[in-house]
C-alpha cells in the first residue's frame, strides 16, 4: 500500500514562498536602491530555501511505493544538511575555511544525489539499465573528484583535464539516458518496465480498489443486517 509523503506539501509550499518572497524582495530593494549585506543574506536565505525545496520534491517524486527508497531518501538528507549549514553560514558570517569546504562538498554531494535519483525515472529495457548503473557511478565518482580537489586543494592541469572529461561524460550520460527511455518507450518488443511515478500511480490505484472493496464489503454486510427475517425459514 502506497502512503503519501509527509513533506511533499512542505516542500512546495516551501518553493513557491520562497520565490514569490524572493521575487517581492528583489523589486522592493530595486526600488529603494539600497544593497547593505543584510538585503544580501535575506536574498540569499531565499535562494538557498528555494533550492533545497525544489531538491527535495525531485527527491520525493522518485520514491518508489515499495522498497527502502534508499536514495531519494540519502538526497534528502544531504539536501536538508547542506541547506542548514549554507543558512548558519550566511547569516553567522562565519569565516572558517573548512566550515566552507565542507559545506560546499555535502551541496556538491547533495545536487549528485538528486541528479541520479532524477535519471531514475528513465524507464529503461533491461538491455539499456546498464547505461543508468555506470552512469550513476560516473556522476557520484565525479563530484568525489570535486570535493578532493576542494578539501586537498589541488591544482593540477592533469586533474582539471581530468574533470573536463569527465564533466563531458557526465552531460552525455544526463542526454543519453533520456533518449533511451524514449527508445525502451517505443520497442514494441522490450518487456514492461515501470518507473517510480508509474508503479506510485498504480499503487494508488490499489490502494483506492482496496478501500472500495472493503467499503462495499460493510455495505452488504449492513445491508445483510437490516432486512428482515424471512418467515418461510
């Protein structure tokens, strides 16, 4: 049985806020003319909070109905840890080199988690799951590399000409997996395969034949209850 997600509301109340409260903000220190650091921090609390709710519905819209949902459930992790320490830097002007590092590597590991948990909804033939596995791994070994050269501070040509590469693989694994979704999507021939919004919306489906099998069930067990006896028996 499928449950509804207890931060899906939160989350999108969350983005819409934020961007209408950003949106207000930006044409009201336009207007006055008046940029300090503290127009700064409020614009910027706000772009955080609209980053880490759109994050986290991307999230929540690939869980799946059964299973442990490992994933979605890591990226919302991540994304909640790094929104905080980005707000108490932001508004703590805290200026310790590694708080940073830290921080801009757990963002870094956040936005990966989402991108992968985002390519999941590919639903792919089993002969082309293998791209999504190997990409999956590429992605997350590519911000790895980013945060050792942030935390080590590595400046090297031969690490950057690393991180080009695999920034070029990275963007055509994000375009290729798409694309097969759409062939797996039109080969006739491939066996059934459910992404998570499908095998979501057919759990909901159940669950609702469920709940009305069960309500008819009362009904004629109510109905059985109210006629009267018959004489003849």
């Amino acid at each position: 049985m499928s449950h509804p997600s207890k931060l899906k509301k939160p989350l999108l109340y969350g983005l819409i806020g934020s961007v209408l409260f950003g949106a207000v903000l930006g044409i009201f220190f336009v207007l006055r003319n008046t940029w300090s650091w503290f127009e700064l921090q409020v614009v910027m609390t706000t772009v955080v909070i609209a980053a880490a709710s759109l994050c986290g519905l991307a999230c929540d819209m690939t869980r799946t109905p059964h299973g442990r949902n490992l994933l979605p459930s890591a990226g919302l992790i991540l994304t909640g840890i790094a929104a905080a320490l980005l707000l108490f830097g932001i508004w703590t002007t805290n200026d310790s080199e590694m708080y940073w590092k830290t921080t801009t590597c757990l963002s870094i590991l956040s936005v990966t988690t989402v991108h992968v948990c985002l390519l999941s909804i590919a639903k792919l033939a089993s002969r082309f799951r293998w791209v999504y596995f190997i990409g999956s791994q590429i992605i997350f070994g590519y911000s790895l590399v980013l945060c050792g050269v942030i935390l080590g501070e590595i400046d090297s040509s031969a690490v950057w000409r690393l991180i080009a590469a695999m920034s070029i693989v990275v963007a055509a694994v994000s375009l290729v997996i798409p694309i097969l979704h759409r062939i797996s999507k039109l080969d006739r021939k491939g066996t059934a395969v459910l992404g998570p919004i499908d095998q979501r919306n057919i759990a909901s489906i159940d669950e609702e034949i469920e709940r009305l099998k069960n309500r008819i069930a009362e009904l004629e067990l109510l109905k059985s209850s109210s006629l009267p006896p018959n004489p003849l028996t």
